[in-house]
C-alpha cells in the first residue's frame, strides 16, 4: 500500500501479532530456527523390510520440504540447510 501511493506520508510501519503472552519477541515460527539431529542406525531396507525407518528418508524429505517452500518465499529469505 505505500508503494501504491495511499499511504505516502508514512515514516514507519509497526506489525502486531495477537498472543496469548506478553512477551517483546514471542518465539513465532517464522523468526524461529530449527535443529534437528537425524541419527544413523545399523538398518537397512534389505535387512529389515517391515521396519521402515531409514534416517537418508528422512533426511532427504527435510532438504526436499525447504526447497519445496522456497518457492512460496521472496528472493530475500534465506533458508540453509547443513
């Protein structure tokens, strides 16, 4: 809307997000970070077919997640996976 001209003579903007606390920086998701710990264990697919958990799946469903939101994000917003 400033860009757009009905707001021309604003000198700041404040954005407010309603919360069940009073808090200055409410922990939001979106300034949030994330850690994980994906850790290996001796299994594989071969050798124990009816339990499925495989640590690279779930690795790689996390890397394929962030990169699946990058398109829904401005070039500005950076997200790093390691």
């Amino acid at each position: 809307m400033v860009k757009g001209g009905p707001l021309v003579d604003v000198d700041a903007v404040m954005m407010a997000h309603p919360s069940s606390v009073n808090d200055v920086a409410p922990p939001y998701l979106a300034v949030s970070e994330v850690f994980a710990r994906y850790t290996a264990r001796a299994l594989s697919m071969t050798g124990a077919p009816s339990n499925p958990m495989n640590t690279l799946d779930a690795v790689v469903t996390t890397y394929s997640a962030v990169n699946a939101r990058r398109q829904h994000t401005k070039p500005t917003c950076k997200s790093i996976v390691l």
